[in-house]
C-alpha cells in the first residue's frame, strides 16, 4: 500500500486501500490549455488488475446479501458529497481535460442525477409478481446481482460516464471496478475518493489505471462477470466481440455522426442558437454532438449565415477562465487529428465557411477554433466520419424527404435532432428516423437519467443500454420462482 494519491500522482483504489500501479508502462497528464504535465499516470499489472478483481469478488458475498435500502445509503452520501464538492471536481476535471467550468458543472450534475435514479433500487429491482398463474400456482420474478461488473470509460465525460454504470451496479448488489481514461484520470480518483467518504464497504467499488493492456484483461478476466463501454465505434465493437465471446454482459457505446435537421418550417434563430450549442460545445469531443446540419434549400443561405455570424463570437480559450466559451480540445495529438479533417475536408471541395485555424489563442494549449464547411456532400468525409472536434459541415437537402434520406443513410445511429414549426414534420421524423437519441427543437438529445441513453447501428453493440431501467435490467438476471400448494 502507498497510500492515498497526491495532486500529482494516479493510485489505483483497490479493496479499500490505495496502491501505486506497478505495470512498467505510464504517461504523462497533460493539462491540454497549457501543455504542460500536471501530473502522470502508472499503468497496472496484471497483479494489479487480478488484486482490483479479487478484492471485488471477495466484497460480492456479503454485498450482495445486504439488504437494499442498506445498500443505497451510501449512495444517498455520496449523492450529497458529489454535490457539495463540486466546484473542486469541476476544476479537476477542467484542468485535465480542457472543458470549461460550466461544462465540467453541467457533467457533474449529469452524473449526480444517475445516483439519485439509483437510489430508487428498492422500487426499481421489484420484478413482478401473478397470483393464479395456473391452477393452484403463484408466480414471481426476482431480480438477482451477479457478481463484479467492470466500466471502461472515455476522456470526453470522465465524471459523468462513470456515474452511468456505478451507482446502478452497486444499488443492485453487485461489485464494481472501474477503468477510466489514462488521459484525464484525476477526476475518477476524486470520485474514488468521495466513494470510500460515502462508506461503502471494502471492495464494493475499485479503480484501476492503464491502457489498452489492462482493458483486455479486464475484458476476458474469469472474475468479472458483465462490461459497460464507451468509446470509439472500432474499440467498442473489439470489446463487445471479445468480452461477449468470454461469456460477459456487453454494453459498448460506439462512436457517432449525428444530424440537425433544419426544416423549411423551422424557426432559423432557435434553430442557429441550438446549433452552435450542439457543435461547438466541449469542443465538439460529445457523442451526441451535432456535427452535420442538413439544411433544407429554401432556408439554407440566411441560416448558413446566421450561423456564421454567431459562431464568429465564441470565446476559446482556458476553460477556467470565466469569460470562456470553448475550451481546447484533449491534446495536441488529437489537434493534429482533426486538423487532417479540415485539410480533407478543403480538398474535397467543401466551402469554408469559417476556418477555426485563424483563430488565435495565446499559449501553448491545443485550440482549435470552430470551424464551418459550406455545401459538403453526404458522401464526403466530413459528413460521413467521427471526426470529434469543433468542425460542422452543412449538407443542403431539397425537400425534407431528402434531409431524412441523408440522416438514414450514416452508418452511424447515435442521436439526432430536428427543427420545424410542423408537427406533421415532426411526426415523421419520430417514425423514420433510425437513431436512438432523438430531439425536436432541441440541439442535444441527451435523455434524463430516469431514461436510457440510446443508440442504434454502429453507435451501439448489445442490448441493455446504460442508465434508467435498462441499467437495472443489465446488471441482475431474474429469477421465475414458481410455487403451488395443492392443499391451499
């Protein structure tokens, strides 16, 4: 044991005791305003990932036959925790990972909301009961923990995609471990940090640091009994194959290319202040941002430039400076990434609109200012891949029949919005649409916490999605207990 972690070192959290990883590989974290290192990260050995789950499997006995509403008591405390820490949470998050200071509340609260779904496991993991099922026979489903369930998280929402899976898995009895990004792992050690606060038993909840190393360990390991994911559409579909194919419960959510629809009938200046919001926030590094505008003919010139005008104005800079509008994006690697998009994107020929690599940030950080393409064609790149940055194409469409021919037509079926005046529009967009998280006259369809957060195509590999009742479903299997008493 090393103790607990410092401002600049990572520690697993493990069986209720802090421990240096002792993997032979690590990196640097990297506050992506400035460049510089503000901490690193050890990655951990398979000692450290046997220990993590050991510890988890060893805490499932008793946890999972401690009555339920003992079980939700420590999330009701670490509800409270997470609430009144959050300012530091937030400026963790925002050091490590860039986002700014409003975003990183927005999250935190995101996250909070799963604990309190959470809390209601009592009423949530009743599975039904039929008295006369048959003659002389009464029926009930009961809902059953299953062991120790692992979470391997992205950089993107470090506090609030963890508190996707958390909560639920250990509200329902079952145990924990969670792998978060080795790119901003600060804020899950907070996290962890509030956990043993709340007073959850040893073992109940464990953290574990590393790479891809340590997920494929974790993945196939004979202790962990089910994982949730999220991330890339290629990651997600290698965890599902390989996690599924060792007998786990998969979740895996994939990458993304979601649409904004722009009707003939939409009102343009709700529909330009969604937008904007949809694309740039978090510097477009969301899964359910917005990345292409499907404009129809008879609005998309004053729309395309209203939405100029308005994205002209945003403020990148430092997230923790309080005038900030968009912060940068993760690292200079990924920069360097989307920067190969917008070169892509001129050379197929879209228009540009507004060229984000004009704007100039003092400092050494990874900016990169909001960038619009003109008049791209659905099949271009820049409609078609995830590109994860501040950059929207507009693709014109000539009726709105056509707006939602080019929204079906992705590979991708994360989410999708649209903005009309026309409920006939709307109903059809409802129905027709293949994509999970849908919205109308809303920028960013991002379901509540009482509600799953859905997916379809390539954005999505298994059955249950995460939050709400499906999180519950995922992590218990129901048992049918059958009784008959003849002489009743």
């Amino acid at each position: 044991m090393d103790g607990p972690p410092t401002a600049e070192t990572v520690r697993n959290y493990a069986g209720g005791t802090w421990r240096r990883p002792a993997g032979d590989e690590g990196r640097d974290v990297v506050n992506p305003a400035t460049g510089e290192s503000v901490g690193r990260v050890d990655f951990s050995s398979a000692g450290d990932v046997d220990d993590a789950v050991a510890a988890a499997n060893e805490a499932f006995e008793d946890w999972s036959e401690t009555a339920v509403e003992a079980r939700i008591q420590p999330l009701f405390r670490l509800k409270r925790l997470l609430e009144g820490n959050q300012e530091s949470l937030a400026e963790t998050l925002v050091t490590e990972h860039g986002k700014t200071t409003d975003e990183a509340l927005g999250e935190i609260r995101r996250g909070i909301e799963n604990v309190e779904v959470a809390c209601g496991a009592p009423s949530l993991m009743q599975a039904g009961h039929l008295p006369h099922a048959a003659p002389d026979i009464d029926e009930t489903a009961v809902r059953k923990p299953l062991g120790t369930f692992l979470a391997v998280t992205p950089f993107n929402f470090p506090a609030m995609i963890p508190l996707w899976f958390l909560p639920y898995a250990v509200a329902t009895g079952n145990t924990f471990v969670l792998k978060p990004s080795e790119r901003d792992p600060f804020t899950a050690v907070r996290i962890a940090e509030l956990v043993e606060e709340a007073g959850f038993p040893d073992g109940v909840v464990n953290v574990v640091h590393g790479g891809p190393d340590t997920v494929n360990r974790l993945i196939t390991h004979d202790g962990i009994e089910g994982v949730s994911f999220v991330g890339s559409t290629p990651i997600a579909r290698h965890v599902y194959e390989t996690a599924a194919g060792a007998g786990k419960r998969v979740q895996a959510q994939g990458g993304a290319k979601n649409h904004i629809v722009v009707s003939a009938e939409a009102d343009l200046e709700h529909a330009v202040e969604q937008t904007v919001s949809s694309a740039f926030a978090n510097a477009g590094q969301r899964c359910l941002a917005n990345p292409v505008a499907v404009v129809e003919d008879a609005v998309y010139e004053p729309f395309a430039e209203a939405l100029v005008d308005a994205t002209g104005d945003l403020t990148v800079g430092p997230g923790l400076d309080a005038d900030t509008e968009m912060g940068p994006l993760v690292s200079a690697a990924h920069r360097e990434s989307v920067l190969e998009y917008v070169e892509t994107g001129v050379a197929e020929g879209g228009r540009l609109l507004l060229d984000g690599r004009e704007r100039d940030v003092p400092g050494e950080g990874s900016y990169l200012g909001p960038t619009i393409f003109g008049d791209v064609d659905p099949d271009d790149a820049l409609a078609r891949e995830e590109i994860f940055g501040p950059v929207l194409a507009l693709v014109r469409a000539s009726d709105f029949g056509e707006a939602l021919d080019v929204v079906n037509g992705s590979r991708f079926g994360n989410a999708a919005s649209l903005f009309t005046r026309d409920g006939g529009e709307a109903r059809r967009f409802r129905h027709e649409v293949d994509a999970g998280n849908l919205g109308v006259n809303v920028g960013t369809a991002a379901p509540m916490a009482f509600f799953h957060f859905g997916g379809a195509k390539e954005s999505f590999f298994g059955d249950l999605h995460a939050q709400g009742e499906d999180a519950i479903r995922f992590y218990t299997d129901e048992t049918v207990y059958i009784e008959r008493w003849p002489d009743a």
